[in-house]
C-alpha cells in the first residue's frame, strides 16, 4: 500500500514515548536511584557497582543511610483548568 508506515515502527516510535519511573535503593551504595524500568537498557542492578536494586515500597519506605522511617506524600501536578499556574 503506497503511503502506508510500517506498523514495527509505528510501535517503536510510540513505545519510546513512555515512561515509568521508580524508586529504588542500592544496598551497597546505600542511596536511592530513580530508574525508567521500562527502559529497555534496565536490568534489576545498580548503575554505580552492578548490585541488585530493592524496590522501595512505599509503606515501608526508610533511608538506606540512616534506616529512619520515612514519610510519603504524593503530589498532584496542577490542572490546567484551576487558573493558579497562568
């Protein structure tokens, strides 16, 4: 069919656009590392010394320095509708 795109493109093009983050601790490094785990280069390890990342749960989040509890708040982005962000 003239004009028509090739699907497996279509598909790669769209799936480059998304996304998703999470938080992660690396144990040995004892820091967090927010990663895009839908990228395709992610494989479970840390960037800095190739450990095993742990996923942070948000009920049980708790500074992988210190071991301290730490408090979860979720932000809402603004709407565009509220008039606030013009």
């Amino acid at each position: 069919m003239l004009g028509t795109p090739d699907m497996d493109q279509i598909m790669t093009d769209v799936n480059s656009e998304f996304a998703q983050y999470k938080l992660f601790v690396c144990k040995k490094e004892k820091k967090f590392v927010h990663l895009d785990f839908l990228d395709y280069s992610f494989n479970g390890r840390c960037p800095a010394d190739s450990t095993l990342l742990e996923q942070v749960r948000e009920d049980e989040a708790k500074c992988p320095q210190c071991g301290k509890e730490l408090s979860v708040e979720e932000l809402k982005p603004l709407s565009s509708g509220d008039g606030g962000s013009e």
